[in-house]
C-alpha cells in the first residue's frame, strides 16, 4: 500500500508524468522512529487531567469540535499570510481549505492561524520593515499555542524568508507551500513580465516612445490572474530556494497558482505535514549547511534576484548555519546560469520555466553542483527527489554546456568603498559597464535623486556613476528596493537604457541594469559611501570583483573626521526597536537578539 510519504513523492510536480519514482523501499532512506501520541507537544494542552485543560478542551467544543477530533492527533497550524490587500495571496483564502483536506485526510487537527500578508506592492516605506515582523509573528505564534507542526503559507517577496525563518527559530515540524506564479502578462499581443516590463515601457514612456494608452493597456494587462510576479524576481527566487533548501514537496515551486496541480500540492502538503510530525522531522534536521550550499547554486543557476543574498544568509544563520557572502563568491564562480527567465533571460518567464520541467529538472542539470545526500521534508533526499526529472525545452532551461552567463547570477564586489561587501547581477546589465570608471553624481536622498532624473539640464553624462545614499537598512529604513535608480530623462532620450548606479539600498527581482546594491556598511551609519563626493572617481571591475573610490587614504581619513551621523528616524514603536537592533545587509538584516548565539529560545511556553 503507498504511504502518505509516496503520494508526495508521485504528484508534487503535476507538470509532468508521475515522477518515475517507486514507492519506499526502505532501501535508501532508513524510516525513522514514528512518535506516540503521547509525546506531541499538543498534549500538554489538552491531556492533562487539570483546570486548565480543562479549559482548553472545554473551548475547543466550544467551537464546535468532539475530542475524537483532537485526541491523538497532531495539531497542525497553517500559517496563513493572505489578505485582501494581498493581490498574490488572493487564492489563498480558499486554497486553505486544501491544506486543511489533506490535514484531515491524513489524520490531523487542522488550525489556521493568519499572519502579516507582507504585501510587496502595497507595504510603504517597504515590506523588507516587516519582514522582521512577520518571522517573529510565526515562531510566537507557533510557540504560544498547542501545535505539533505547520504549513506555512507564503510567496510574495518577503513571506517567503519571515515565515521560515520563524519557523526554523521555533523548530517544529514544518513545510512550505508557495503561492505559485502569476499567468503571463499580456497586452496587445505582447507578453508582459512582472517589474520588468513596469520599468521598460516606463522608460518608454518617459522617452516618448509609447503613449498613455499603451500604458493604459499595460497597466491593465501584466497582472493577469492570482500568485506571485511572474518572473525570475525575489518571490521565484526564495521559493526556488525554500525547496532546495528541503523545505517544500518536489517541484512545488514551479506550479502556477492557478494550475490545479497547485491545488493537489496545497492538500498533499497538508497530507505529508501530518506524517512529519509523527516522524519529528524538523527544520533544523533539514536546513544543513549542505542544504544551504545547494539553495546558493540553484539560486545562481536560476538567475537569481539580489535579495536572495540577504534572506539566504539570514535563514542560514537562524539554522545554525555560517553562511555568508565568500560562499556565494564561491558559488558565483562555479555555477553558470541555465534558468533562461527574465531579467536575466530575454524571453521566457516561470510559466514557460513550469511547462519546461520546472525546478526538479534545473536541479538535475546542476546536480554535479548540488548535495544530493541532504533530507527533504519528504523524508528523502534531495537526489532522490529531483531523480527523473526531464526537461521539456532545453532553451528555457539549458544545458550547463550552453548557459545564458557563464557565471553565477550574482557578484560581490569589494573595496574601499564597500569594505563588508556589495552585490551586483552581472546577467542582467549593460556588459560594458563590467569594467567601469566615471564621475560619481550622489544623492543624499530619494526625492532630490528623483527631481534631477527629470531635469535635463542635470550634469549627467554617459559616464556618471549615480549614487543615492541612506537607503539601506537603517537609513531607508528598511532598506526600500530603490536601488535600480531611475535612468535620467536626458540619457533615456540619447537613447541610452543602462548606467552605472549604486546605493546601500536593495533592488526588486524583476529590476535590471548595472547597480551596485546593498553597499555595506550603509552610508547611514557610517560606512564608506558616506564620504563620497560628487565628482570623485568611482571604479567598478566585476572580473576582479571590486569597487573603489579613488581617492588617498588621507583624504578619507579627513572626510570621516568630518562626517556627523544622520538623525533617526523613529522615535517610538516598531521602527525605533527596528533601528536598533536591524544587522548590515551582509549579515542578513536579521535582528541581532534574534540570532542563533544570542541564546536558547524558550521552546516551551509553561502553562500554569
Ligand atoms: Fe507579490 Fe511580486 S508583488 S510577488
């Protein structure tokens, strides 16, 4: 008879032929003890025979339950980030009812618990604030309440991380399920791509080559059904990275949200949470150094957002894992990009990646690159997981003998003006600018950058190196996505497209051209950038992997004598203690109370 744990294996990528994999023999991979009733976390709530579970069961049938429907079941939270100002969530008001099906089917007590929706479009002055927010909301949330495992709900942008770096911290049983991309764009026949295509017919617009109609018809065109931006942007980026990382059902993150293969994989991953709890498989058994060794190649290959950097190190770390930015140098170095999807590809997007094979089948192509012994939440290895898998169109998804760049997606630069290191996506710009020297053009904040760009009187020239300050994490703060500067109006009508940029802020997915992002130390406390002047010579050499201002020691060393440090912005409330204690870029904005050394969590609330 197939197991919950077969099921998972056959059906989690419903864009292709049953996987080809036979159930468990048990040859592979050893079946690990399965867990008594008894020793659910769960049963300290409603077991004991006291007031206070007294309480607790007395309330439960208030809602209408009978203790057949609790006793001796997992209780399984389903952390829930849809609202309804959460455009690529809106499926998950119902897609819950899936989850909760294969919860029950499988022998489980099934709660939603609904969390911070993280709305990447409409959270000002950027959803990287909350993030924060969101992954403390997920561990006190699982903490404080009777749950023995969770299915986190999540894909825009920053639910992604939140929810598993709360949910690493707490360290119960745990999967994920991602919304799903979006459709494809679409207006006039053309196809549209989330972002991307926002800021090219933009600038289109701006250098008079489209008129308001056809924006019009844009802005009515590129979001066409429920899920997530349908390009290679930070929210494929870190769900791609969720499964490699083990933490999703194979091939999961390529299913479009409004496939129904999408339905299928919300209630089997309802299904399998239920066994994972009986087999006590946790994120912290999963999240390996190995597994995250394996979420930087395959975020490399996909052409990956820069965010990935960030989120990547953070949730590392909440594992107990020393990841930082000399591996993915590292990584960078070895691991061609194959995923040929926007913005670093030229045509295709997730819907084209999901019909190609999807992630099971770039995983394939990389797995000289990956760790295949690392155990998954199927309770397999990744190498069995990804085992079969086929690719349906080897120009979406190539060959490593015929990458769309040579090299990994990203690159760190270093220097004298980012001694802790800045990124750049050197797939996705102008290559002539991979070796660059110009005049710096520096701004000390957004609206005075803003202005200039349409003045066309502005000293820009082809050359420039145009930086905006105080956008990164504390000087943002929250270090907004304002790093792809927008191309000044003159340039645009000299019909140039890329520049030179660079900023202590961050950049969307979906965003292009040459930027210099998430320059650390950020300009606000102190760092390098601080001292820049307009003028000064900037250096740039991607091969090299580095970043100057040529400028003497001596000079520097006047200018930070000089320098006074920017007041904050918060006085109070969220933003005051998010100031405080938010860590530099490179360090993954974690908050530093909440990293792994600062001390043992209390695991176990104690009920009085
Ligand atoms: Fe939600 Fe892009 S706005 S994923």
């Amino acid at each position: 008879m197939s197991t919950t744990k077969d099921r998972a294996m056959s059906q989690s990528d419903p864009n292709l032929p049953p996987a080809g994999l036979e159930p468990d023999s048990g040859e592979n991979s050893p079946q690990p003890r399965r867990r008594n009733p008894s020793e659910f976390r769960s049963r300290r709530w409603f077991g004991p025979a006291d007031l206070r579970s007294f309480g607790h069961r007395s309330r439960a049938m208030q809602m209408g339950y009978s203790p057949e429907e609790w006793t001796d079941k997992p209780v399984i939270a389903i952390i829930n980030t849809w609202s309804d100002l959460q455009p690529c969530h809106t499926h998950f008001k119902t897609r819950v009812d899936d989850v909760k099906r294969g919860i029950l089917m499988a022998g489980g007590f099934p709660v939603e618990l609904p969390a911070l929706s993280l709305s990447e479009s409409y959270l000002k002055p950027t959803s990287m604030l909350y993030r924060n927010m969101l992954a403390m909301e997920t561990e006190e949330l699982l903490r404080s309440h009777p749950i023995d495992g969770a299915v986190l709900m999540g894909g825009c942008d920053k639910t992604t991380p939140g929810l598993l770096l709360g949910a690493t911290s707490m360290n119960i049983p745990a999967i994920f399920v991602p919304a799903g991309p979006m459709l494809r764009g679409n207006w006039g026949g053309k196809t549209l791509g989330s972002g991307s295509d926002s800021w090219k017919y933009w600038d289109e617009l701006r250098a008079g080559k489209i008129t308001d109609q056809d924006w019009l018809g844009v802005e009515g065109g590129i979001a066409r059904s429920y899920g997530t931006c349908m390009t290679m942007g930070t929210a494929s980026t870190m769900t791609a990275i969720a499964e490699s990382v083990g933490m999703v059902l194979p091939g999961g993150s390529s299913v479009l949200a409004a496939d129904a293969g999408h339905i299928r994989l919300s209630s089997e991953s309802g299904r399998r949470i239920v066994e994972m709890v009986y087999e006590d498989l946790t994120p912290q058994k999963i999240q390996t150094r190995k597994a995250y060794e394996n979420a930087i190649a395959v975020a490399m290959a996909m052409g990956c957002s820069t965010n990935a950097i960030i989120h990547l190190i953070a949730m590392a770390r909440r594992a107990g894992q020393d990841i930082g930015l000399d591996d993915f140098e590292r990584y960078s170095r070895k691991v061609p990009v194959i995923g040929n999807v926007r913005p670093s590809g030229n045509t295709y997007l997730m819907e084209d990646f999901f019909y190609a094979g999807g992630i099971r089948g770039l995983m394939n192509n990389i797995r000289e690159h990956l760790h295949l012994d690392c155990l998954t939440v199927t309770g397999r290895t990744l190498g069995e997981n990804i085992e079969g898998a086929k690719i349906y169109n080897d120009d979406v998804i190539r060959p490593t003998s015929n990458p769309i760049y040579g090299e990994g997606s990203l690159a760190v630069l270093k220097g004298n003006l980012a001694p802790d290191g800045c990124v750049i996506k050197p797939a996705a710009m102008d290559q002539k600018f991979l070796k660059h020297s110009g005049p710096a053009v520096v701004f000390d904040d957004y609206p005075s950058m803003k202005k200039a760009v349409e003045d066309e009187d502005y000293p820009f020239t082809p050359d420039t190196v145009m930086v905006l300050r105080n956008a990164g994490p504390q000087g943002g703060p929250g270090m907004p996505e304002w790093g792809m500067l927008p191309m000044p109006k003159k340039l645009l009508k000299m019909g140039l497209r890329d520049m030179m940029r660079m900023s202590d802020a961050r950049m969307s997915g979906t965003s292009y051209g040459a930027c210099v992002l998430h320059v650390a130390p950020e300009s606000f406390v102190g760092g390098p950038l601080a001292l820049l002047r307009t003028g000064d010579i900037v250096t740039v050499d991607v091969e090299a992997r580095s970043i100057r201002m040529e400028i003497s020691d001596e000079e520097m060393a006047a200018r930070r004598a000089a320098w006074k440090a920017p007041e904050r912005r918060y006085e109070r409330g969220y933003g005051w203690m998010f100031s405080k204690h938010i860590q530099q870029a490179d360090q993954g904005c974690d908050f530093d109370f909440l990293r792994t050394e600062f001390g043992a969590p209390v695991s176990e609330p104690v009920i009085y």
